[in-house]
C-alpha cells in the first residue's frame, strides 16, 4: 500500500502543483497587464508633463514681453504727457502772440482835432505843451508822458511811444 499511497501522494500534489502553477500564471498574466497599464500611463504623465514644461516656457515668454510692452506703452504715454504740455505752452504762446498783434493791430491813429488833452496825464494841449502820436497805440499825448523810444515789430528803426506801450513792449521782448 504504501507505492498506491505514495501514488496518490504524488498525485494530489501534481494537481496542487498544477492549480498553483496555473493560479500563478494567471497572477503572471494579471500583473504584466497591470504592468503594461501603468508603463502606458507613465508614458502619458510624461508626455503631459513635457506639454506642461513646453507651456510654462511659452507662458514665461509672454509674460516678459508683456513686461516689455508695459514699460514701452509708459514711456509712450510719459511721452505724450510731456508732448501736450509742449503743446498746451505752444498754444498759450500763439493765443498770447494772436493778441499781442491783435492790439498792435488796432491800434487807431487818433485825430490832431479830437485831442485837447494829454491821454494819459489829461493835462490840455497848448503851445508850450505840444501834441505828439504814440506809434504803437496811435493815441495822443505830451512830451513827459511819450518821451519814450522803442522799436516796433514793423519798424525796426526807434520810434516814440507812450509809457504805457513801452512797458508792453519791453514785457513782451523780454518775453522772447
């Protein structure tokens, strides 16, 4: 008895070595798929991560040249700024010159008959205190009160003017 049970012996544990091997091969085979899933997506996380390093540098870039056009668009507006109050001086400077010629061009030559006194001082006219025209203003005056030379825009030569204009033109040629 002891061949037929060692026999048997023999046998059940061919089986049991069967069911293991073959209980083996099927955790072989399940763990190579696992295997094979996590190396595809090992491979997947890679290339995300690569499409991720590839972003971030494009995002880098952007942002510096973002940079680059902030600072060039404040200096473009600094610019500007300091161009309008160019701008806005050069405009007070015309309208200051548009009336300035603006009076040198009203002025009305006043007539010898009209005038009995001095414009300015109202003292009247006589032999002794004699009349005299005010080249810029064209109003009539005394000695004391136009006994002033200057030389006018349209004149280059010195000519008399009242105390008055003379102040305005040593203004306005002091002025430029």
């Amino acid at each position: 008895m002891k061949l037929s049970e060692q026999l048997t012996d023999v046998e059940r544990q061919r089986i049991t070595s069967e069911r293991d091997a073959k209980t083996e091969k099927e955790w072989r085979t399940t763990l190579q798929k696992l295997i094979d899933e996590q190396q595809e997506h090992i491979t997947q996380l890679q290339q995300q991560l690569e499409n991720t390093r590839q972003t971030s540098n494009a995002s880098l870039k952007i942002q510096n040249e973002n940079q680059i056009l902030k600072k060039k668009c404040s200096d473009y507006e600094l610019s500007l700024e300091e161009v309008g109050k160019q701008l806005q001086d050069s405009k007070l400077e015309v309208d200051g010159l548009k009336e300035n010629t603006g009076r040198l061009k009203e002025a009305v030559w006043t007539s010898d008959k009209d005038a009995v006194e001095c414009h300015q001082c109202s003292k009247p006219f006589s032999v002794a205190r004699r009349k005299h025209h005010c080249r810029c203003c064209g109003e009539i005056f005394c000695s004391n009160c136009s006994n002033n030379e200057m030389p006018l825009p349209s004149n280059k030569k010195p000519v008399r003017v009242c105390d008055s204009c003379q102040a305005y033109l040593l203004e306005r040629y002091s002025a430029t």
